[in-house]
C-alpha cells in the first residue's frame, strides 16, 4: 500500500529518464509489473505549458488500465520551486496518473545546477517544502526517490527519508543506496538499505544494481524492502519481471527479443510518428542486441548496422536477419 494506493505486487518499473514513457510502461505491465513509473519530467516544463511535455510526456494511455496486472501509474516530477511543484502535480493528477514520485536523487549536472535532483540532499526543507506541495497540489500519494547522499559515504539522503515520511508524509522511499556521485557505477550499500527500512515508518522501494532474477532476490531477502523497482535491468529485458514473479522461469528466445523489438518499434511510431521512431529507436537496439545470444563479432556488426539505418524499414529487415543461422 502506497498510502490508500494498493499496488498489486512488489516488482515495479522505475523511472528511466529519456525512456519511460506510456509504452514502455505499458511493455513492462505486459510482463507483469505492479507498478509503472513514468520518465522524470520538468514541472516548470509543465508549469509553462510545454507541448511536448504536456501532450507526450504527461499522456497515460488507457490500455496501460487494462493489461497484466492493471496497477497504478505513477508520474515523476523534478523541480526545486514548491509552488510550480504544486501547479506541475495537479496536471499530473488531471491528466490521470495515481501517484506523483518526486526526483530527488538525478546525478546529472544540468539538473542539481538548477537545484533539483540530488542537488535536494543538501537542502532538506526545500525538498520538505517540494513533497509537501506536490500532496497539496495532486491530492495523491507522493512516493520521492532517493540516492544515499550526493557524495562517497554521505548518507544524507537516509536523514532526508526520515525527515520525509515524518514531516511530509510522503507515502514510500524508493532508495538507491549508491552515492550521486558514482552514478550507476559500483557496489550498491544494501546494508544502508536494510537500515533505513529498520528505521523508516513507511515502505521502502529499493532500486539500483537489480540486474537478474538471482540478485534482486537476494537484495530483497537482505534488506526487508517492501518491493522492488527494476531499472537499466529491465532495458531490452521485460522477461525479468515474469521471473521474479514465479510467471517464468528462463529467459527469452531470440525469436522472442526479436518479435518484442517490432512491438516496441510500432509502438514507438504511434507515439512520436515515422521518422522522429526512427531516431528514438537508435538507443533501443544495444538493450534488445544484447539478448540475442549472438557471438561478440556478430553482435557488433549487428548493433552497428541498426545505428545506421536511416529508415526504420530499413531497421525491421536488418533485425529480421539476426534470426537467420
């Protein structure tokens, strides 16, 4: 329960920046996901009225209701001015989402310049002032992502959980217990996890190197999270989600990656049209060659052929011939 939201199992999708959008949620639901995140989006893009922002990036699609689990969708937010926060949240909950997640964890530069992000690790009452506006404004249970602290063993962002469910009361912790600093590299501190989940009155959501179905279940049994939240592990990898809930027990064909691929690339055309998908989709195919099982030489070839394919019919018929012996 995130607040009175009932998410229907413990594996989510988290949010991926630049990726998470209404298909790539709906991709993962397929599959089995309780919860879907969508990707981080600029409330001041939104406070402003930003087409693209508002149209594409704010649009839940209604079958992302009716397929495998039919859990929650949750929009993300980042910002570091609570009355733009406040105005952002309400069109998220207008445009239909269940749930508002704050970003306060993004390593990117441009981002924690502006004062949002990590940035908000060293600023606790504004990131108190941003959860607290973003209830107000949505009326929705506020969940807030988390990095351990913005540099090596800082654990500013345990205090900061704290603070959140005891001062704001946001809903849950999604926690990933690597420093800003180090963005994706290096070894998660699940102890700090299992610490924070000891000391927190709310659920904690760990993410962050839950890679295959034998490391996320060992991270969940190590540190009592309440679920888990499937991020760069689930690129090109929707399967992981069905394995960790008992709906399958191996990996994909490659007919399979190849035919998930072709649903990712019409569904990429509905949403942004031909020519933009054909752009989009370039950093789609490494997550989806990778799959394949190809040898190393074959695999490069292929994923150096698909980056340069200038139509997407073009890109459908050079996958096709990864199926070929």
């Amino acid at each position: 329960m995130l607040g009175p939201l009932k998410v229907p199992n413990r594996v989510m999708l988290a949010p991926l920046a630049g990726i998470g959008n209404w298909f790539v949620r709906l991709q993962a639901k397929r599959y089995g996901a309780g919860m879907a995140v969508s990707e981080m989006v600029s409330s001041h893009a939104i406070f402003h009225g930003n087409a693209r922002t508002c149209n594409e990036m704010l649009w839940i699609d209604p079958l992302e209701r009716e397929t495998g689990t039919g859990g929650p969708v949750s929009i993300q937010l980042f910002g570091q001015d609570p009355h733009i926060m406040r105005v952002a949240s309400k069109a998220a909950a207008q445009a239909g989402a269940d749930a508002i997640d704050l970003n306060m964890g993004c390593p990117v530069p441009k981002v924690c310049k502006a004062g949002a992000g990590a940035a908000l690790l060293d600023d606790p009452d504004l990131a108190i002032a941003l959860a607290k506006a973003a209830h107000q404004g949505s009326g929705l249970p506020v969940t807030v992502k988390l990095r351990s602290g913005r540099r090596h063993g800082d654990t500013s962002g345990f205090d900061l959980a704290q603070r959140l469910v005891a001062e704001a009361g946001v809903a849950a912790i999604a926690f990933h217990p690597r420093s800003a600093a180090v963005h994706h590299k290096g070894v998660p501190d699940y102890e700090l996890a299992a610490k924070l989940v000891r000391a927190l009155d709310a659920p904690v959501i760990l993410t962050g190197g839950l890679r295959d179905p034998e490391r996320v279940r060992e991270a969940f049994a190590a540190t009592g999270a309440t679920a888990v939240m499937l991020a760069r592990g689930s690129l090109g990898n929707p399967w992981l989600f069905a394995q960790l809930l008992g709906t399958r027990e191996h990996g994909p064909a490659r007919e399979e990656v190849l035919s998930e691929l072709a649903w990712t690339a019409d569904r990429a055309v509905e949403h942004l049209g031909e020519e933009r998908a054909t752009r989009y989709l370039r950093k789609f195919y490494p997550w989806y060659v990778a799959r394949l099982g190809l040898e190393k030489a074959r695999s490069k070839a292929l994923g150096g052929s698909l980056q340069c394919c200038s139509t997407l019919q073009d890109a459908r018929y050079t996958a096709a011939l990864a199926a070929c012996p």
